[in-house]
C-alpha cells in the first residue's frame, strides 16, 4: 500500500506539474500574440495596412502644413512660428527702436517671414519622395513610437535635402522683398552708432532658413498628432483601420 501511495503521490504530482508545464507554455504563446497584436496596433494589422496608412497620414500632414505657411501671412501672423530677429540682434532691435528705426526693424522682420513663405512652397515634393521611401520596418517603428515619431522619421530624411532647397529660394527671396537691404541698413546703422563696440554681421540667409524648417517641422508634428488621437481627422477608413482606437 505504501508503494501505491507513493506511486499516487507521484502521479498526481506530475499530473499538476504536466498541467502548470503547460499553463505556462500556454501564457507564454498568448504573451507573444499579444505582444505581436500590440506591434500591429492591437487590430491584426498588415504590414501593407501600416505603411499605406503612415504615408497616407503624412501625406496629408505635409501637405497641409506646407499650404498653411506658404499662404500669405503663413509665417507672419501666426505667433507660434514667426520668424523674429535672432537673439544676438536683440540688443540691436531695442537700441533701434529707441533711436527711431522702428520701421526698419519691423520691415526687415516682414521681409523674414515673405522668404519663409516662398520657401515653404518647395517642402512638399521633397516631403513626398521621402515618405514613399518609408520601409516596412520604418513603418512599424513610427507607428509604436511617440506622438511625433513621423516628423522625426522626416525631420532626419529631409533636412539637408530641405536646406538645399529652401537656402537660394530664401535668398532670392530677401533680395526681392528687400530684407538684405533693410538688414545691412539695420547693422550699418547700428554700428555707426557711438555706443557700439561690437560690430553685429550675422548670417541672415542662414537664420532665415533654420527659423523657417523648424516653423514647417512644427505643423507637420501638430498634424501628426492631431490624425494620431483626432477621430475627426481620421478622415477614411484606412486611416481609422490603422490609427483609430
């Protein structure tokens, strides 16, 4: 009788042990569906389906966004990129102002934001030949990534293709609206004056081009925020497949 017990015992603590083996096992494949569930948003999602939907997403963000600053008053009127005069000029702008040239200043910051404006004009096509690049594996990481995965993704494929294109029509653009000109008057001026020991000769060009990518990089991340957790933005099936809760 004690070996049968023993021989019970021993079965039954297999037989618990067979079953946990395979609770486990259990756990651990429905961990990796659901992990695998997880990457594709939770809704069985294709690869196809994640890609279509970010380029359909970006698409549509940079094409809204560059439409938005390249209208008139794109730059200008909207406080949130505005192009200013740069920090260092600060000191400049107060002593001018003081000292009567108030119009100056302040056509020489219209003529900033026009250069903008013309430049933001060129953003799309280079925007677009970056999305159709996107790769399977960008797709998945943008999609599980921040709520401005996207815009990095672009910020680091475009931005040197971006300079490129925004420098000479930035350029063209300050010697048609005259900003050069109201610039060099600005520092001539204010290093004639005798409170200035050191002399201010910035890279307007330069600036002009900084200031006016991050101003377009600024809306294609409220764009892509706004499809990502906006229904309303949503705006068609695919991307209500791939971004709708």
């Amino acid at each position: 009788m004690k070996a049968t017990f023993r021989e019970l015992t021993l079965s039954i603590a297999l037989f618990f042990g067979s079953v946990g083996l395979a609770s486990a096992q259990g756990g651990l494949l429905s961990g990796a569906k659901n992990a695998m569930n997880s990457l594709k948003g939770g809704k069985n999602l294709s690869s196809d389906d994640i890609v279509a939907g970010l380029k359909e997403a970006l698409s549509r963000g940079t094409n809204k966004s560059t439409a938005q600053l390249s209208a008139a008053d794109g730059f200008f009127k909207d406080a949130a990129v505005k192009i200013l005069l740069p920090p260092e000029a600060a000191k400049v702008e107060k002593t001018l102002r003081a000292a009567g040239f108030g119009a100056q200043v302040d056509e020489a910051i219209l003529s900033l934001n026009r250069a903008a404006e013309d430049a933001a004009k060129s953003a799309a096509p280079i925007f677009l030949n970056a999305i159709k690049g996107m790769s399977v594996s960008d797709g998945v990481g943008i999609l599980k990534g921040p709520d401005t995965a996207a815009t990095s993704y672009l910020r680091k494929s475009t931005t040197v293709q971006l300079t490129a294109a925004f420098r000479p029509v930035i350029d063209t653009s300050l010697q048609k609206t005259g900003a050069t000109k109201y610039w060099k008057t600005i520092f001539e001026t204010y290093n004639k004056l005798p409170t200035t020991f050191n002399k201010v000769n910035p890279d307007l060009g330069a600036y002009a081009t900084q200031k006016a990518l991050e101003g377009v990089f600024y809306y294609v991340a409220v764009e892509e925020k706004n499809i990502r957790t906006n229904p309303a933005a949503q705006v068609d099936d695919l991307l209500k497949k791939v971004f709708g809760k």
